[in-house]
C-alpha cells in the first residue's frame, strides 16, 4: 500500500505526468492499458475481445469537466458511443462505463442527473447497460444515490462498489435491496485512514466477503480482480452455495491477464473486459501502475534495451 501511495503522489505532480505523456518509453506501456485515443481505435478492439466470446464494457476516459457546457458536451460523446455500439455486430456483448464528473457532477447533483438520465434514455432505446463507475471517497454517497434516483426509472444502469472503504458493507446491503447491478473492486484512489483500509490483507478480506454477499443475493454481480487466490476461493463458494455460473460474471482490465480471462471463459464463466481508450488518459494509467510494481519494472527494463 505503501509503493501505491508514493507513485499517486508522484504521478499528481506536473513535472512526472509531463515526461509520462511524452516520452518514448512509456508508449508500449500505455498501449498496453489503453485500447487507443480513438473511438475507431477503440471499438475495433472491443468488437476483436467480442467475437472471442469475451464480453466488453468500453470506458470513455475522462474526468472532472469544468463547466456545464463542457458536461453537456461529454454527454454527447457518450451518446454517440452508444450509437457506434448499437451499429456494431456486436453490440449484444458491449456496453459502456461512465464517469458521472464527467456528465456535470461537480457543477451540481441536478446538472449531473439531467445529462445521466438523457444518456440512459438513449441507452435503453438500445438495450445497452450503462454502468457509473466510481470515482474517489468525495463522490460515494452522491454517486450511489444519483443511482438511487434514477434506477426508479431506468433499470438499464448500475454502480461500483469499493472493498477499501469503511463504508462497504452497509453499501452493499444498499444496493442490494435496490436491486441495480454491482461491479466490485478494491478501489484504486489515494484515501486516508479515517476513510479507507491501509492494509492490503483487510481490502482483500472486504472484497471477498462483499462479494460473497453479492454472489448470494445481489443482481449479476461482476466480480473484478485478477487476484487468482481470490478467483479460487470464490469460485469453490459459488460451486458450494450452488451459485450458477450465468448469476455472476468475472471483471478484468484490458491488456492484463488475458491467459486468466481465456481460462475463465473456456471454463464457462462470463468474462467482461474493461476496454478504456481516449486522450484523457494519464489518471487511469497512473492508477494502474501505482496497483501493479511489476509495470515500474517493465518502463525500467525498457531503459536499458538496445
């Protein structure tokens, strides 16, 4: 938790993300992670995952926007996501991950709910998913009641729920008793203690045992780590409470694990992959090599090839 720390602090300051976005060395690390700047680039990888009988949730990076015009603009990015899905072949097993700062969240609740439900509106005239996922501790309350408000209305959303918060086990009682669909994570933002668990064993402790709960009462959860411990102790769970396979579905990042991803589908299992692209793209990579030390290792290798 401690190298986690220290590459997020690291990674906030300007003079790091400047030699990040621009130098040659980190380039394959990033195409790694990010399935391209480019919707074309970007759709083109998800549909390739699809018609491998992966299913895809694509995630438009972004976060923050600064005005109410901007929110409406990224609204409209999404909706026109949503319409290249649904013109795709294979738009049955793609949907999209969004950010709610990025639909006006900061500019106020009913900024953010406006442009969520018109996204959803066009969504469901699809029959495509729409997942908020969530972002850092300052948006947790607000996130899951914006889906509160809105579930009411459109079954076709759901959230994210993250094992290193406090509040975890009363969120997943929540949601459960909403109804809506629940990606679990461990949480990948810099929290402090009052907040979140420091400890590593007691994040890992947390997720399994909501997802667990999730498994056993929640609405297709999607369970998402790489962890193989994990996968093996809540697969012989779901094998013990006689949990069907199509209850559930693994979540995994893309460029990671695709052996896991290949095993768990061939297995039977549903497997989603998290295909993020776009130009925004520093904060999510930043997050995933502050989770992974062997990712610093790869960019120091990279320094001493030919």
């Amino acid at each position: 938790m401690l190298f986690r720390a220290l590459i997020l602090r690291a990674a906030g300051l300007k003079p790091v993300k400047s030699i990040v976005t621009k130098s040659f060395l980190f380039r394959p690390l990033v195409r790694r992670f990010i399935a391209g700047e480019s919707l074309p680039e970007a759709l083109h990888a998800a549909e390739a995952l699809a018609s491998t009988c992966l299913n895809v949730t694509m995630d438009q990076l972004g976060e923050n926007v600064g005005s109410v015009e901007e929110a409406e603009r990224s609204t409209d990015s999404y909706i026109g996501l949503v319409k290249k899905i649904a013109a795709s072949p294979q738009h049955e097993k793609i949907n999209i991950s969004i950010k709610l700062t990025m639909l006006g969240l900061d500019q106020g609740d009913d900024v953010a709910e406006r442009n969520y439900r018109r996204l959803l509106t066009e969504a469901a005239q699809h029959g495509l998913f729409v997942r908020a996922d969530m972002e850092a501790s300052a948006y947790t309350e607000r996130t899951i009641a914006m889906v509160e408000r809105v579930f009411q209305d459109f079954k076709n959303t759901g959230t994210v729920l993250q094992s290193y918060l406090h509040r975890i086990d009363a969120d997943v009682e929540r949601l459960i008793k909403l109804g809506c669909r629940v990606r679990m994570v461990k949480g990948a933002y810099l929290e402090p203690e009052d907040i979140a668990f420091q400890e590593k064993s007691k994040v890992d402790e947390k997720f399994v045992s909501a997802s667990k709960r999730l498994m056993q009462a929640g609405n297709y959860p999607a369970i998402a780590t790489h962890d193989e411990k994990i996968i093996q102790e809540l697969k012989a769970f779901a094998e013990t409470e006689g949990i069907d396979k199509s209850r559930f579905e693994w979540q995994m990042l893309y460029g990671i694990r695709r052996d896991l991803q290949d095993q768990l589908r061939d297995e039977g299992y549903n497997v989603r992959v998290y295909v993020p692209f776009g130009s925004s793209w520093y904060p999510y990579f930043s997050r995933r090599l502050a989770e992974r030390p062997a990712n610093m290792l790869f960019i120091v290798r990279s320094l001493f090839r030919k």
